[in-house]
C-alpha cells in the first residue's frame, strides 16, 4: 500500500508524526509525506524514518475570491442553519471580521450568503459550489498532475479546517483516489462545514460521530471510523515521564506543596487571561505559605505576545514553563508546530502538577486523563474592556458536555477562588467519575491505542477485504 499523508499546518503533527502511527503505515507499505511546513520542523522527523518516509511540499497557491467566499460561506450557513438549537450568536460572536478593507468586504459577503443559504439543503449546494470553483481554478491542475504520477492508494488529510488542503483533496477524488480526514479538535464541528470535502472521516467518538451525520447529512455512517485522538497517548508514555520530586525541582519548585497549573488560551479565545492570572496570584497569596499551592504557568502555544509581562513582574513567584513549539506568527494556529520535546514536557506537565485552571480549555481533558481536578473560570473581569464574555464561551455548543457531566469545577467570582483551590486539591476524587465519563463520552478508549485505530481505518477503507 502506498499512503500518501496530506500535512497543511503543523498542529497535526502532534497526533501523527510524535506518535506511533507512521511507523503503523510503514509496516504496511510505503509512506509519502505532502506538507505544507518549514524545513526546521521537518528535519527531526527526516531524521527519525530516514529514507523510509519520503517528503514532497505541497504547491503554494494564491486562493481565488470565489472559492474564499463559498468557503467562508458554507461555514456560515451552517451556523445559521442551527441558529436556534446551537446558540450560534455565541460562535459569531467570535468571527467578527477584521483586517484590511477587502477582507471585511469579503467576510461581509461570505456571511450574507450563508445566512441566504442557512438551511440543510443550502449548506450541501454551497459545499458543492465551493468545490466546483476549487477544480475550475488555474492552480487545481498542479495537484492533479502530482497525484496521477505519485498514485497512492489513500489520501489523508491530517486537519479538516485548512483551506491549503482543499484542491489537494478534490484533485484526489477526481482521479479516484479515496481521501479520508481526521477530525482536529473537540470543537471544531459545531463552529461551521470544514474547508476539506473527504470521502472518509476518522473521529474521537460515537458522540463526535453523531455531531458529524447531524452537520453533515449528506455523509453516511458507513464512511464515519470512530477512532479516538493520539494526542492523548503520550500520557501513557512511561520513558517521557520523570520522577515528581526531580521535575517540580527542576522548575525551581517545592515538592512538598501542591502545583496549580495555569493554562493560558490564545488572544482571541481568552482576551483577558494575564488579569485571570493576576487574580490567582492574589487569591494564592492570601493563603497561609506553609500550604500555599505554587502556580506553575503554560501559556498557550501560539501566544507569542508580551501580554502576561506585567502580572509576571508584579507576582514574580509565578514559574514560567513555557511550550516549546516552533511558532512563526503570533495568534496563528496554522503557523504553529509541536516538537516531540514539548510532549515531554506537557506529559510531565500534566502527570506532576495537582490542578489546572483557564477558561474552557481541553487541558481540563489532560489532566483528567490522570484523574487530576480542573477549574474553569467563569467571571467576567471587572476592570477588562471589549465585547468579549466569558459567558459566550461556555455557551459554545461542544461544552455542553461540560454543562451535563460537570467533571470541572467553576470559579464565578475571583474572591472565591481560594477557598475553591483548597476544596478541589483537598477532595481530588470528588469529580472523578464525572471526569471519567466525560473522557468516555468524547474519546474512544483506550486512550492509548488511538493511532493503531488510526491506522487500521485506513488500511479497511484501501481494501476491505483485508482481515483486521
């Protein structure tokens, strides 16, 4: 079997390059690597497969003004679609446009059209349009002519939500090539259609599943593999993980006191994190120090920002472990690439400190995979300035899980937050079987196996008949 592995950005790499799952593709074939990354973040994992793995960039392309309005089109008839049931205010709320003139004239346009187009029918016409403009534009041929001399058995595109990924995966399917996607993220269904139109769609769930036949009507069942996510599967790396005493050492902590991990959001989910972290360093300070929790801070790994600097001078007794992602522009996910040094870090991360706190981040999944309690915070801040809430946040439909489980507890006011630190760290099993069946619910356990899943579905659907 030949598979080709269709890279756009360098979130993915995460998942399927720092996991098992190309060494799974390699004892079954032959593993062609077309990316759209850097060469330093490459090189590493040149180095790990050697020859076996071969790498190809992926054609640069200048994205025509049709196929960006249908994109962003498609996107927001979907949330108009489910306007009422999905609390969609909440998700628009978050796309206001910005930037130069034009791109506000085009998101303008792109949203008038999705609301026009705002029903189960509407989104598949615009799907379609979308894709009828991608295989008419000029640069759709480059990826066809690389396909039919390359001619691998499957496709797989590592990010639904990347529009570089888009006429690679329709030049695929129009010479018969299967293609199949991996769902990124827990919330990225309900926040509108993905760029990639994919014959296959590998999933976290059975709930994530029933999100994707909801959002998507034209997709059968037959083509949903519930796979779960690798991004989980370093927590039960044991040669990543170090002893407690050695790691909180070498981050210049006490191990005797408990850690709180503070994880920051990127600029646009969190506007308001450096006054969240100033709050806890207050609320910290006003415990006894003998007991007092340490604050360990991780900023989020795109947040290239200064905007912490100020609280981290004011409250100097915060430790700073910052990620080491190689990130090329501030605020920008596409840009940003996990190096397998950083999972390390994160699993020890995760495994040593005693409770995370931010605002509806999936670090809370983190730290419950090792049954550890999250808080998330849920009060606006009184001296912050915007039309950002936090009460937008935790209307987003992919938490609702959140709201019906309650596996995290919630901080509604800053005042409060010591006295919740305290009963959370003192009754760490309160919650546990809330966290379990919150784990259960959104990722396909075992946790540790999701990339030989991974692998299995799309070796099934390049031949069927295979035995499993």
């Amino acid at each position: 079997m030949k598979f080709l592995v269709l890279v756009p950005d360098g979130v993915a790499i995460r998942n399927f390059f720092c996991s098992r799952f190309v060494d799974l593709l390699l004892s079954e074939g032959e593993v062609l690597v077309w990316h759209a990354l850097p060469e330093p973040s490459v090189a590493p994992h040149r180095q790990r497969w050697g020859d076996s793995v071969r790498w190809e960039i992926l054609p640069g392309f200048r994205e025509g003004l049709p196929e960006r309005v249908l994109r962003q089109a498609k996107m927001y008839a979907q949330l108009y679609w489910n306007y009422d049931r999905d609390d969609s205010d909440a998700v628009l709320k978050f796309l206001r446009p910005s930037g130069r003139l034009v791109n506000r004239a085009l998101t303008f346009s792109a949203r008038n059209l999705g609301r026009i187009c705002g029903s189960e029918r509407g989104v598949v016409w615009l799907d379609r349009r979308h894709a009828r403009a991608t295989v008419g534009a000029d640069y759709f041929g480059t990826f066809e002519t690389f396909l039919e001399h390359e001619q691998p058995d499957i496709v797989f595109c590592t990010h639904q939500r990347i529009s570089r990924a888009v006429p690679a995966m329709l030049a695929a399917r129009s010479l018969g090539i299967p293609t199949a996607t991996f769902i990124y993220s827990w919330d990225n269904l309900p926040k509108g259609r993905m760029a990639v139109h994919a014959d296959y769609f590998l999933v976290w769930s059975e709930f994530m599943k029933e999100e994707l036949l909801r959002y998507h009507p034209e997709v059968t069942a037959e083509r949903v593999h519930v796979v779960g996510t690798p991004q989980f599967e370093h927590y039960f790396d044991t040669e990543l993980l170090k002893p407690r005493d050695e790691f909180i050492r070498s981050l210049g902590l006490d191990p005797s006191r408990p850690v709180v991990c503070f994880s920051g959001d990127d600029t646009a989910t969190s506007p308001h994190d450096p006054l969240y972290l100033a709050d806890l360093a207050r609320a910290l300070r006003k415990l006894p120090e003998r007991e007092r929790p340490q604050i360990l801070f991780r900023r989020c790994p795109v947040d290239t920002s200064n905007r912490y600097q100020s609280v981290l001078e004011e409250f100097p007794e915060i430790t700073i472990s910052d990620p080491l992602w190689l990130s090329q522009q501030n605020g920008d996910w596409t840009q940003a690439i996990p190096t397998r040094e950083d999972i390390a870090l994160l699993a020890n991360v995760v495994n040593h400190c005693d409770l995370v706190i931010n605002v509806g981040s999936t670090m809370a999944m983190d730290f419950a995979v090792f049954d550890k309690p999250g808080i998330y915070l849920a009060y606006d801040h009184p001296s912050a300035n915007g039309g950002w809430s936090v009460k937008d946040t935790y209307r987003l439909p992919h938490l609702r899980p959140v709201h019906e489980l309650q596996p995290v507890y919630w901080a509604y006011s800053a005042t409060e937050l010591g006295t919740l630190i305290d009963h959370a760290l003192s009754h760490a099993e309160e919650k546990g079987e809330a966290r379990r069946a919150w784990l259960e619910k959104q990722i396909m356990h075992p946790l540790d196996q999701a990339s030989t899943r991974c692998h299995q579905a799309l070796r099934r659907i390049v031949a069927p008949d295979l035995p499993r």
